[in-house]
C-alpha cells in the first residue's frame, strides 16, 4: 500500500502547499476570521471597559451609599432631576450619616459627556478632596470644573472658553480624573439649565462606618427611593450583570461567527470543486475518507489560527491607538475573552468546512479523476 505521508511535518507541508497555491482566497479566509475576532473582542471590550470604568469612578466619589429616585436606573445619564433637594437636609439629619452631597446629573448631548452639578464644599467633602492639576475651584455661575483626561482630549486648559449644554463656560480648574463625571458646574447653574429648580437627581451619602445601618436609616426615611451601598452599585457595575447590555454583546458574537462560518463555508466549498482532480488521484494513492477529512479540516484550521492571531495583534494594536487618541476610552481585554473568541473562531471555521470537506470525501476516486 502506498504511504501518502511519513509523518506529522509531511503532512504539515502538505497543508501549506494548498494554501499557499490559492494565496488570494487564503488571505480572505485569515481575514474574516480575524474580523470575527476583532468583533468580538473590541466590542466585549468596550462594554465591559467602559461599565468597570465608569463603576471606578462613582466609587472614587467617596461616598457610601447611593440615594437616586424609585425605578431609577443604574446609568446615572437616564437618571431624572426629579428628587426635592430639600430631602438631603432630612437625610443628613440622620445619626448614621456624616456628609451628603446632593448632585444634579446632565449628560453634554454634542459629546455625550456626563456633567455634574455639585454644591462643590459638600460633594468635597465626601472624599479627600479633589486634586487640582491647575487652577481653582468655581466661583461664578458660569465657571467649570474640568478633570484631566476631558482636558488633554479636548485640550483645555484654565482660562479656555467652551460650551456645555448649550451654556457657555469658562474652565477655572482642572482635577485628577475619577470623581464621578467629566465637568463640574455650581448647582445653582445645572438647576438652571435642567429646569427643575430646588431639585436634584441623586444624592452621594457617606456613612459615619455603619453603611447597612445607615442605608436602612435611609429606606425608613424615604422607603419609596432606591437606596444602594456603593459595594451593591460597584458588583452591578459589570457587563456580566448587566442585562441590557447582554442582548448586544451576543448579538455581536453570533454576527462575527456567521461571517466566519459564510466566508469558510463558501472558500472550501469552492476549494474543494477545483481539486475534485487532486482528491482523486490522493484517493487513488490511497487516502482513505477520513484522510481526506482530516486533510481538509487541517487547512481550516492552520488558517484559523492565523486568522486569531491576526486579529488579536490587531486588537491590541487598536487598543493602544485609541488609548492615545481618546485617553477616556477604556478598552477592557481579559484573557476569557481571547480564549472564548479563539474558540468561537475554531467553531465557525470548523462549521463551514464541515459539508465541503464530507462531500469531497464522498467523491469516488474514479469519477473524480474523469473531472474536468
């Protein structure tokens, strides 16, 4: 009987003496596959990147519990001027509690920038303070607050003149980023602009130690409000745990494996209509169906894995640009996720290749040597 192969490097050359004799549908094959995994990763990464960044910064705030309006949600941009101010002098009067910081929420619709309205000596006071980089705190109504990495993406400094929720500014300080929003304007300006005078959208608590005893002060107080310790809102603060965003981040898996799949799927099945010659003469020589199988799957998936790698460099890559180009985009790539996206890829590869590589099995090796 006729040796097709003497060993797992023959074999090996064989494979990438197919792909490289078809070099221009190889190369779109390592494309697409590096697509569906630049797909998933980014998007997995962004998410996840920006929620864990965001949960870092309200947690940088100080505080220790939450008090936002009943049904509130947990992005605080979807979040109403709707609660009375006047309910943080009763909750400030309660034992457990040392500081609270009443705080309008407005998102910059140009942008989509978070903007916080802050009696700026209380929402100070619930941590150490803000860092200044430059400048001072506000002191008219029409000063703003910038933190560092708005201000090296728009490049602002103190003194710039910008325009925020169609209100024009003037930029008194620049602080170390991670106290909740972007900007901070007076409360009395954000009140303003929102309408809503005398009225908040939330409220930062810091408790005096006890958080649980203080958070159910709170709920006795005003049991018709959602009132969260900051570790609750942080755990929330996860892709993971976030249902709303579940349905997208799949969506976006399942789009990159159809691509993956389609592109395989179409790429075999052509490859192997123009090698019905070739297979028969290997099954002539001896190849037996699973050889043939084997032999098919086994170029799949060298282009597979050079089609995950291509596109987890290039993930990598664009992670880094970005960094530098837009400093508060936060791109969160965890070793999970490249090992679920790897195999995600194998998966749709294996899949397309799956009836092409059968059918050419089934090829009886006379008829496919009369192939033309």
């Amino acid at each position: 009987m006729t040796e097709t192969y003497d060993g797992p490097f023959s074999l090996l050359q064989m494979f990438w003496g197919s792909i490289a004799a078809r070099p221009l549908r190889s190369f779109l094959s390592v494309i697409a596959i590096a697509v569906q995994v630049i797909l998933v990763l980014l998007i997995v990464g962004l998410t996840s990147g920006v929620v864990s960044e965001w949960g870092k910064r309200v947690e940088g705030v100080g505080a220790d519990i939450l008090v936002q309006p009943p049904n509130s949600s947990i992005f605080f941009a979807f979040v109403s001027v709707g609660m009375q101010e006047s309910l943080g002098e009763k909750i400030a009067a309660l034992s457990g509690v040392d500081e609270v910081a009443p705080t309008v929420i407005l998102t910059e619709p140009k942008h989509l920038v978070m903007v916080y309205g802050i009696d700026y000596k209380r929402f100070n006071a619930l941590s150490k303070g803000f860092l200044f980089r430059d400048g001072r705190p506000f002191e008219g109504p029409d000063e703003v607050i910038a933190d560092d990495i708005i201000a090296q993406t728009r490049h602002l400094k103190v003194g710039s003149q910008i325009a925020l929720l169609n209100h024009p500014f003037t930029v008194c300080g620049i602080v170390a980023h991670g106290k909740g929003a972007r900007y901070f304007i007076p409360i009395r300006t954000a009140q303003e602009i929102a309408g809503a005078e005398k009225r908040v959208s939330m409220f930062y608590v810091r408790s005096k130690g006890d958080t649980e005893a203080t958070r159910a002060q709170i709920l006795k107080l005003m049991p018709e409000n959602s009132v969260r310790s900051l570790s609750e809102y942080v755990t929330l603060m996860t892709s993971s745990n976030l249902p709303q965003l579940r349905p997208f981040t799949r969506t976006m898996v399942a789009l990159g494996i159809v691509v993956s799949f389609l592109v395989v799927l179409l790429n075999m099945h052509t490859m192997v209509m123009e090698r019905t010659r070739e297979i028969g003469i290997l099954k002539a020589l001896g190849f037996s169906k699973l050889d043939v199988v084997q032999m098919l799957l086994g170029e799949t998936l060298i282009l597979t894995l050079m089609g995950t790698g291509l596109g987890i460099a290039t993930t990598f890559l664009t992670q880094a640009i970005l960094k530098q180009t837009n400093p508060g985009l936060t791109i969160l790539i965890s070793p999970a996720w490249i090992f679920s996206a790897v195999a995600l890829a194998i998966v749709g590869a294996a899949t397309g290749a799956v009836y092409p590589a059968l059918r050419a099995a089934s090829y009886d090796p006379v008829v496919a040597l009369a192939y033309e």
